[in-house]
C-alpha cells in the first residue's frame, strides 16, 4: 500500500527538497503541498493523505491551529509536525493539538522517512530523546497546575511513568518483569481510561498530572 502525503510548509525549496526525498521512497508519494495552516486544512479535506508533514510556523494560520482542525475532523490519518527548533516551545501544543509527533528539519533523511512510516501505522514518535526534552521543558516553563489522574492501577502507573520515559514496549516489560502482550494490554487501557489518542497523548497527560516530574 502507497502511504499519500502532504506537504505543508511555507517555504518552497523545503517543500521541494521533502518531496523529491520522499518521492523516492518506495511505498512514498506526496500528492499535495500547501504554503501555510489555511491551504494545509483545505487540501486535507480534498485529498486525505494518510501523513500530514506540518511546519509550525507559516503565514495566515499557523502549523498548531491547522493540526488541531485537521487532527479533529480527521481528514489526515495523522499528523507529523517539523520544526527548525530543538527547543520550540510551539511544539508542545501541536501534540496537544493532536499532532503524533515531531522531528527535526535536519534530521537524518532516514529518520523523516521513518518517521512518517511509524505514525502512518498509528503510532506515535516518541523515539527521538528531543520529545521527552521538549515536553518536560515547556512543562517546567509553563507551570502547569496538576491536573489529578482518574482511578489506575498502580501497574497501569507504572506503565504510564515509563511510557512518560520513552520505553518502548520491550523495554517496559523487561523493566516490569512481564510479557510485552501485557505492557500492550496496560496501555490500551491507559489509553481508554486518560482519553488519549496515542503514546504522545499519555506523555502529555502523565506531565500534566505530575505522575512524572521534568528532569528526574
């Protein structure tokens, strides 16, 4: 199956460049670019691309507001957000937004295709150590009041913290002592019982509810 993507960014030689990388991957096809959110929003509903690459800054409508329309009426499968800014304090809301992840615009040319290949399959991009960074930084910056858990299972929390860490599933169940059928099984509960989406959502919440602290 071809993965179809678009390409939102308000500058036409990263636009070019990201095509011509992705274009020829196989498996790869960008069917569409937009220069800014508001063109982003439009061509998503006209062409469904299964991955959105989605710059934070553009002009009109910038990258949060259109991955939070987009996110929402579901007219992409998913959304990776590229930014230029390790530290970008914007980044932060575009996961709130429903962005499944970020990366860097000078990342390795491997890594943008695999990334869009992990959040194409519905996964979220939490690999990169700069995710874990970012959100424990604008969290600290932010002040964040807690907001409280609903009722989990202190196995569930344990999940959650190191989910909140960036294990993977086999790091999780090598840590827990159990199988990686039931790390997966843990968090799809924490997923049903938080409301959240994906692995970037329950990141996200357990800072926001202080289950994990940033710097520890």
């Amino acid at each position: 199956m071809t993965l179809r993507l678009l390409l939102a960014d308000d500058q036409s030689l990263v636009r070019a460049g990201f095509r011509k990388l992705l274009d020829g991957e196989d498996g790869l096809e960008v069917v569409g670019e937009a220069a800014d959110g508001v063109e982003a929003i439009a061509e998503s509903k006209r062409l469904r691309p299964d991955v959105v690459l989605m710059d934070i800054r553009m002009p009109r409508l910038d990258g949060i507001e259109a991955t939070r329309r987009v996110s929402a009426d579901g007219s992409a499968g998913a959304v990776l957000v590229l930014t230029t800014y390790d530290l970008d304090e914007y980044v932060f809301q575009a996961l709130q937004a429903g962005a499944s992840g970020f990366l860097l615009k000078d990342s390795p040319p491997d890594d943008l295709i695999s990334a869009v290949r992990v959040v194409a399959r519905g996964d979220a991009l939490l690999a990169p150590p700069i995710t874990r960074r970012l959100i424990a930084e604008f969290t600290a910056r932010q002040g964040r009041t807690r907001d409280p858990l609903p009722e989990i299972s202190a196995r569930e929390r344990e999940v959650l913290v190191g989910v909140a860490r960036g294990l993977t599933n086999a790091e999780l169940a090598s840590s827990l002592h159990i199988g990686e059928a039931t790390v997966k099984t843990h968090i799809s509960n924490l997923l049903m019982k938080l409301a959240c989406r994906d692995r970037v959502q329950l990141v996200v919440r357990a800072y926001e509810a202080g289950v994990v602290v940033p710097g520890t």
